[in-house]
C-alpha cells in the first residue's frame, strides 16, 4: 500500500510593506500634483481678477477725463489766445484749461490733469484763474483719478489700511512715457462723429492726445469743440 506523501505547506500571499509603501508614495505623488495644479489655477483666476479691476478703473479714470476736457474754452471769446484758453506744461505731463462754470458767471476757473510716473493720473481741482498758462497747484492739491493705493496716505484713504492685494487692485496699468500733446488743428467732432456731410458747420478744432513720448500709441485723441478755429 502506497503511502501518502503530506502536502507541503503553502506560503501565504497577499500585500507587503514594500507595496504598502510604494502605493503611499504614488498617493503623495498624486496629492502634491494637484495642490500644485489647485494652486496654479487659483493665482490666474486671482490675477485675472485684479488685471480686470484695474484695467476698469484706468478707463474709468480716463473717461472721466475726456469728459472733464470737454469743458475746456467753454465761455472763453473766440478771441482769446489759446495759451490762456488750454495749455500743455511739465513737458507734456500736465494739461491745464480755462472756462466758464456757466454762462451767468462772470468769473472763470481752471482745472487740469497731471500724470506722475509710476503714480498713475491726477486731476487739478478747479480754481479761480486769469488763464491757464499762469494758474498753479500745490502737490496735496492733486485728487487721483487712478493709481497705486501705496501711494496714498492714510488720510486721503479715510484712514483705512491697504495690504498688498489691496494696493494691486487699485494699482494704476498706465505705464511711464506717455504725455498728452496738442495735434494738429483740423475738422472733427466730439466722442469720435466724424460726420462731415455738412462740412460749414463744422469748422477746425483743437485736438488733444494722451500718447507715446515717441507717437507709437495713444490711449485717447478728443475733439474740443469749444476750441474751434477762427479765422
């Protein structure tokens, strides 16, 4: 009779330390991937944010600019010269103008801008003035249209505090070299009409650009129609 050979026994089988280790390594991996990509993709939508805030309140100031030039000459004669009606100083970083507040004042103002380099753009409150070549501010006197809240006290900012993020939103995108510049006398109209069909009525105005030192690019060219040509 045959005899019966006892199995041997089998070894057991299942997860080691080593894959153990190994499946928490890749987990880590993984993990650290993707804070890094959370990470990333939080800073662009911060950025973009800020960008977008801050290009908003550039054309914000710089529209309200427009809009305060259109009073430039306004109840000024025809007659008057122009340097007492609309100059350009502090080659080219300033614009200063002359008008009337309304046409029962007998009494004329001037108000101005003023771009500071690496500050951002300044309005000249208005005051009461002869003309615009001899009018002057004092620094304090300057009201930001848009700039870096760095630069502010904390009194101009109701004494409020403004961290980085801060200061970043309301930073001004408006680079140093540009300077406004009075263009060539020619026919044009105000907020871009150029509709000339009836060209007596609309003779030659005074233009005045926010551009490049060196003419490559402007931010705006308005038409000042209390400005016009005479003859």
């Amino acid at each position: 009779m045959a005899r019966t050979v006892p199995a041997l026994p089998q070894r057991q089988s299942g997860q080691s330390l080593i894959s153990m280790l190994i499946g928490v390594l890749i987990s880590l991996v993984t993990i650290a991937a993707m804070m890094v990509l959370y990470k990333t993709m939080i800073e662009v939508s911060a950025n973009a944010s800020r960008s977008a805030l801050r290009d908003g309140q550039v054309s914000a100031a710089l529209l309200a600019a427009q809009m305060d030039l259109q009073n430039a000459g306004f109840g000024v004669a025809p007659a008057d010269a122009m340097s007492t009606k609309l100059v350009v100083r502090e080659s080219g970083k300033a614009v200063v103008w002359r008008y009337r507040p309304d046409l029962a004042s007998s009494s004329f103002i001037c108000s101005g801008l003023v771009l500071v380099d690496t500050q951002g753009l300044y309005r000249y409150p208005a005051k009461a003035c002869t003309d615009a070549d001899s009018v002057s501010w004092n620094a304090n006197e300057r009201e930001p249209l848009a700039g870096s809240a760095a630069f502010f006290t904390p009194a101009q900012k109701g004494g409020a505090a403004y961290d980085a993020a801060e200061a970043e939103a309301g930073a001004m995108s408006l680079a140093p070299g540009y300077v406004f510049t009075l263009k060539t006398q020619q026919q044009c109209l105000p907020y871009m009409q150029q509709d000339f069909s009836n060209a007596p009525l609309h003779p030659a105005a005074q233009q005045l650009a926010l551009e490049r030192d060196d003419g490559s690019s402007h931010l705006f060219q308005l038409c000042l129609p209390n400005l016009m040509v005479t003859s």
